[in-house]
C-alpha cells in the first residue's frame, strides 16, 4: 500500500478537520482552567469536581481538545475530579516540540500533572488517538494508574491491519485530507453554551498545523504503545460507538467489521476488562452519547474504590 494512503487511512478515526482559520491576532478567549509550564511552554488543563479516589484524566483525538469532554465533566463532577486537557498546540495550550509523537505527549502529560499538583493514581481516560496516550501512559506508569476507560480509541495496530479505501485514493489525487467528521456537523454536538466558542478554537490555525503534526507520526505512536509491553492488570473499560460511519459499500462494512474486532480485542488487554456500547453514536462518543462516557467513567471508579465487591467481568 501506498506510504500516503496508509498515513491518511491511519488517522481517519482519530481527526476532526477545520478549513476555516480564525484570525490568529484576534481577541482571546479566557481559558476555563490553569496554564500550566512544562519547561518553556504551557499545557492548558480544566478540573471539575472533587471527591475520594482517582482523579480522572481526559485526553481527546487529533484534532479534539479539552471543550468537548464538558458534557462529561457536568455528569461526573459531583462524584469525582475530573481533569480535561489540551495537548501541546490544541485549545489553550502552547506548541510543544518535536516530534509530535506517544512517548513526547505523554511525558508532557506527566509533567504537567505533576506540576498542577494532581496526585496520582489516575484513571485514565482517551478518544480515538487519545487512547494511545492513554495506554502508554499506563504502561509506562503503572502504579500511577488506577484504571483505563478507552472511548473508541485507536488500536495500535490499525495503521497496517485497515485496509486501503478507494475513495482515499481519489481524495489524494486532489492533495485533501479525508475524514467523515466535518466541521460544521461536529459543532452542533456541542452544547449550545459552548458551540461558539469550540467553533472559535477549533478554527485557529495552531489547531490545523498541530493535527497535521501528530497525524505525521500517528504509525509511529502506535508502535511506541507496542513496544511499551503490557498494560497493568487495572480495570479497563473500552467504549464502542454503534453507528456505522464508514461507507456503506463491501468496504466500509469490511472496515466496520475490523473495527469492532479491534475493538474488542482492546477490552481483552486486561483480565479485569468490559466492553460498553454507544448504540446512538458516531466517533464522537463523548459529546453524542456523554451519559455513556460518564458511565463508562463511573463503572471503574466503582472497580477502583470497592475491588473486593466489583467485577466487571459479571
């Protein structure tokens, strides 16, 4: 296959992509939480909430940013601290530097924790490329993880087990970058509180230039998450949207069928691991279906504080 069509076929789950830029020397908008430094640039995290047990940490897909786990944060904060984030050149946060891979983001992640005095262990929660992170993090920090809630997340072997689209390859022909989450439909999920200002962000051109630097090196990061060995034995509670969204040709349903695979594979990667489904849900779990996250969410912070009386293999 194509070393282009690969690329593009790697990240068609993980990106939103926003053609209109916002004028870069305009009017900021206020950031909801802190900024924080993390050795000569600032990382952007919004806490709500409070409560006994593990924070929650929230990480988006490429192209995603902190402003859409806000329905989920509403639902969680009276039970737990819940953590939403800005990797480096999304949202409020600033470029961070190269390369814009697994092991860089989750370094910086680790950092910035540290430094806006989150103590760990964690529950770990990433959509789509966010879930990479999130499964590295955990193997690489083990007893900083208490759980891991994946919303339909990345498996580290998609790049080279999704098989080429024909309508990739025409796109290419034309230099575009294909994806099935527009712009404009992809702000009416917001609430109506926040659409405004995720169509604001979302359109400055760091957004555009970071998503085109993290997809650059999506196979990479997959393959750092391989490499990193296994993930504890922590509950796990992988999040599965229902709705097809890839074309309804023998393709799409091969690439369907493969997904849920993967999937569900991912729900194996611990003996103490579930499978939830988002049956009213695209991609973009958290802000079509933000009750099913937060019961995702709410079902490993049961497993963490009560392990003797919660399973979720019942």
């Amino acid at each position: 296959m194509n070393n282009k069509i690969k690329l593009v076929l790697s990240f068609v789950f993980t990106c939103v992509i926003f053609p209109v830029h916002a004028e870069e020397g305009g009017e900021w908008i206020t950031p909801p939480g802190q900024l924080i430094d993390v050795g000569g640039y600032r990382l952007h995290i919004f806490c709500e909430g409070s409560g006994t047990g593990p924070a929650v940490i929230l990480d988006s897909g490429i192209g995603g940013f902190s402003l859409e786990w806000i329905p989920v944060q509403r639902l969680l904060s009276k039970q737990v601290r819940v953590c939403a984030y800005d990797r480096a050149g999304y949202g409020w946060s600033d470029p961070g530097p190269s390369p814009r891979t697994t092991v860089q983001i989750v370094e910086e992640l680790h950092k910035l924790l540290h430094e806006a005095g989150i103590p760990p262990p964690y529950i770990l929660t990433g959509h789509s490329f966010g879930g990479y992170n999130m499964q590295y993090f955990a193997k690489v920090y083990p007893a900083e993880t208490a759980g891991l809630v994946l919303v339909d997340a990345s498996h580290p072997e998609q790049s080279e087990r999704l098989p080429e689209l024909p309508a990739v390859r025409e796109k290419l022909k034309t230099k575009e970058l294909i994806t099935y989450y527009q712009g404009q439909s992809t702000f009416a999920l917001y609430p109506e509180d926040l659409r405004y200002k995720a169509m604001r962000i979302l359109s400055l051109r760091k957004m555009y230039q970071t998503h085109r630097r993290e997809s650059v090196n999506f196979a990479i990061s997959g393959q750092q998450v391989i490499a990193a060995g296994q993930l504890p034995g922590v509950p796990l509670v992988v999040i599965t949207r229902g709705k097809h969204v890839w074309p309804n040709d023998p393709y799409g349903e091969m690439l369907e069928s493969i997904w849920q695979l993967m999937q569900k594979e991912m729900a194996g990667l611990s003996p103490a691991g579930m499978q939830i489904f988002a049956a009213n849900s695209g991609h973009l779990i958290q802000l079509e279906q933000p009750h099913v996250v937060a019961l995702g969410i709410a079902t490993v912070l049961e497993a963490v504080r009560h392990p003797d009386s919660v399973s979720l293999n019942d």
